[in-house]
C-alpha cells in the first residue's frame, strides 16, 4: 500500500495532467457536497433560493466532471480543436446558467424573504467561499503556462462557484448577523451583489465563447 502511494505521488509531481484530473475530480466531489448542503437548506426552509442554489452547484459539479472524463481519455493539448470546442461549450453553459441565476436573484428580492441560520451553517458557507476563491486564484497562477483549455475552463467555472458563494454567503451572514430587521437595506445589497456577480459571470462566459471562436477559427484556418 505504501508503494501504491509513494508511487501515486512521484507520478503526481511529474504529470501535469494527472494534477488537472485530480484537481477537476476533487472539485467535482466538493461541487456535490455543497450542492447537498444547499438542498438541506432548501428542505429546512422550504424555498426555492436554496433548491435553485443546489440545482446551479450540480450543473456546475456535471460540468465539470465532463472536463475530467475528457481530461482522463485525451493526453492534454493533443487536440486542441476538440479542448476549444469543449472550453466554449462550458463558456455557454456558464451563460445559461447565469441568465437563470439573475432570475432567482429577481425572485428573492421581490418574495423579500430572509433566512435566520444557525451560527455553524454560516461558518461552513464561509468556509466554502473562502476555499473556492483560495483554489480559483492558486489554480490560475499554478497552472496557467501549462495553457491547457479543458483546465483553464475547470478553473473559470471554479471562479464562478466561488463569485456565487459569496452573494450566498452575504445574503445568509445579513440574515443572521448584521441586518436581520433591515429589509430594505437587505434587499438594496443582496440586489447589488446579485447584479455585480451576475454581469462578471456573463462577462466571463462571453468572453470564453469569444476567445474560443478565435482559436477554433484559427485551427481551422492551419488546417
């Protein structure tokens, strides 16, 4: 057994795409157990905020699991039409996942409704948010010479879990902590977070249909 594992981490350290597939497995599995929590959440307090935040975790996990499926059967960059292809259809994936979460941020300001959570609850999302920005931005600076588009797609859709478990986050830490009785106040920053994440993930997937157009036109141009 320790054989096993001394050699599992000597391969680990030299494959570069061995690290990638383990990063998008350990993140599909995080993916899924937050989506879980969120639709605990949604059971306790019967709305549709926290099925609709469990249902985007879970797409997310999927998408994402479909990168690493990818990942495992084609060495990295050995088709990068293929990889392009894959990093625009994530792009616009992301995008439709965003025009629906801009709707569920809409629906919870007009329904108004605020969820008091136990203090624990509050730490684990905090917990979350503060992990997923943590590998966002480790993974951007560790692995961007490697210039892989399957990776680098697995890593914007980690920055965009990340952006919306933070207006998660700040809609539960108001609730509980800061402003429970302020309604008005709740609505105006849960209004303004919503906005600002969700036009910085619309941006984000453009952007990634736009730079894979360019490299698919590109490749087939060569060829």
């Amino acid at each position: 057994m320790n054989k096993r594992v001394k050699s599992f981490k000597e391969q680990y350290k030299s494959d570069a795409g061995l690290r990638i597939r383990t990063s998008l497995y350990r993140n599909v599995i995080i993916n899924l157990t937050y989506a879980l929590f969120q639709l605990t959440l949604g059971y306790e307090h019967h709305t549709v905020w926290f099925y609709s935040m469990a249902g985007y975790y879970g797409i997310l996990a999927l998408v994402r699991f479909l990168l690493a499926k990818y990942s495992e059967k084609h060495n990295m960059r050995s088709d990068l039409l293929k990889e392009w292809k894959l990093y625009r259809w994530c792009g616009i994936s992301l995008f439709l996942l965003n025009v629906t979460l801009a709707g569920f941020v809409y629906y919870i300001m007009w329904q108004g409704r605020a969820f008091v959570h136990h203090e624990i609850t509050v730490i684990a999302m905090a917990t979350y948010t503060f992990y997923a920005f943590t590998m966002a931005v480790i993974g951007f600076n560790k692995y961007r010479k490697l210039k892989s588009p399957v990776y680098t797609a697995g890593k914007m859709l980690g920055l965009a879990t990340a952006l919306v478990s933070m207006l998660t986050l700040e809609k539960a830490m108001l609730a509980t902590f800061g402003a429970g009785n302020d309604e008005q106040f709740r609505l105006i920053m849960t209004g303004a977070t919503g906005a600002g994440v969700t036009i910085l993930i619309l941006g984000m997937a453009i952007y990634m249909v736009i730079v894979a157009n360019k490299q698919i036109k590109k490749i087939k141009d060569v060829k």
